[in-house]
C-alpha cells in the first residue's frame, strides 16, 4: 500500500491535467471502524510529514483524504466520547470523514455512493468490516444475511451438536449484542470450543461461552489514541502512552 501511495504521488508530479492530478491525489478509505480510523491516522501522518517535506513541488491542497463512513459516528460499539475524540482529531488532521454516507460501488478509478455522487480516486481501502466466508449449500447450515451461522450459547450449530462455529464465521449475541468480528473473539471461541468438544468426548455436557472483552486500544496517528479500558475510556497523549504499554 505504501508503494501504492508513493507511485500516484511521483505520478501527480508529471500530470499536467488538474483534475486528474486531484484524482491521482485522492485517497477513500472506506469504513470508520478501529481498522479505518487507524490506517487513515496513519496515512495522513504519512501525508503530512514525510511526503509534504519530499514533494515540495505538489500542491497538498489537492491531497485529499476520506474517511467514508455509512453511519453517524466513528467507532462503532466504542463510547461516544471516543467517536467525538476522533472525528475532532481528524478535522485537525486535514483527513474529510463522511458520515452517513453509504458506498454503493466502486470502480478502477471512482467511488460511488448510495445518494448518487461520484469520487474521482484512484486508491480505495475496503475497512468496511467482513462477511462470513460462503458455506457449500449442502451443509444446510442456519445461515443469517450477512454470510455468518447462528449458534448456541456453547458454540454449537443447533441441531448439529457435533459442529461448533467460532470466529467471524458465527454469529453470538452477548448482553443483547452480537460480538465484533475481532481477532479476540476469535481466539476466544476457538480455545472455548476446543474446552467443549473435550468435554463432549469425555461424556460431559459443553458450557456456554462467555466472552471476556479485554477493551479496545485505536491509535489516530502520532501521540493520539482512543481507548476503552476496563470499562474506563481514554483519549489523546495519555491513550498513546496506554496503547504503547499494551503494544511495546
């Protein structure tokens, strides 16, 4: 991707046409999730520093990033402190989020959105979130929309208690919520599953799962984070020194 990046910036350096040198220049990330709010800190640090110091000859008003993001608010399932902490952040970093704005398609050299408008770019970034990878038809698993299999409170396909689904294949609801498609929840669910399917061998009944949420660590860029912590949220400089004590 960093390659990517730094071709359409050498190529912006020899496009006489304004338009397609602001299309060239144009960078949509799609998805304010953890994932979107993070790559698109990054890319705007990366913008900001060491590319506006290696292309003085560019007009960095033409650069254009957006943060595409089909609800009202950033990080989605984190508190709402948090969502406001990033989008004033972002404002600060020159980065355009769109809420509220929903990607119908995109093409080689444009993104379309749902009410119609069309943005030139040449460079789309998908964080949107995944779907359930698809299932044979003939496994005749209870599969919901968006490509996930509903399961039990223990992990289990009903009906079919010798078949557990973990991961972003399953869908389990906790507290009235469905869990994130999250590496954690993953890790989680497998290690549990693999407690039930012993338990199964040795004559015993499975458990139900539980998940234990360890918080939510975003880095915006340099010295900038949003976190949630044991129930407790964080914002800023102090933020980045807790996501630097978690990831060192």
């Amino acid at each position: 991707m960093r390659n990517h990046i730094l071709c359409f910036f050498e190529c912006a350096l020899y496009e006489p046409d304004a338009a397609r040198r602001q299309q060239q220049l144009t960078f949509a990330i799609v998805g304010g999730g953890p994932t979107g709010v993070e790559f698109t800190g990054a890319l705007a640090e990366l913008v900001h520093a060491p590319l506006l110091r290696d292309y003085p000859q560019l007009d960095f008003s033409q650069v254009r990033i957006l943060l595409i993001e089909a609800t009202g608010h950033l990080l989605g399932g984190l508190p709402e402190r948090l969502s406001a902490y990033a989008l004033k952040r972002f404002e600060r970093m020159g980065v355009n989020v769109m809420l509220n704005s929903v990607v119908s398609q995109i093409t080689p050299h444009s993104v379309i959105l749902k009410d119609g408008k069309v943005i030139p770019t040449e460079t789309v970034v998908w964080t949107a979130g995944v779907h359930g990878e698809g299932l044979p038809q003939g496994w005749d698993l209870p599969t919901l929309p968006n490509g996930q299999v509903q399961v039990l409170p223990t992990l289990q396909v009903p009906g079919q208690p010798e078949v557990y689904v973990v991961g972003d294949l399953a869908h389990f609801e906790q507290d009235g919520r469905p869990l994130l498609q999250i590496a954690p929840v993953a890790t989680q669910q497998g290690e549990w599953a693999v407690r039930n399917i012993l338990r199964q061998v040795s004559g015993e009944q499975p458990l139900p799962f539980c998940y234990n949420d360890p918080g939510m660590m975003v880095t915006i860029g340099r010295n900038a984070a949003a976190v949630q912590l044991a129930g407790h949220a964080f914002t800023g400089f102090p933020a980045w020194v807790i996501w630097l004590g978690v990831h060192p």
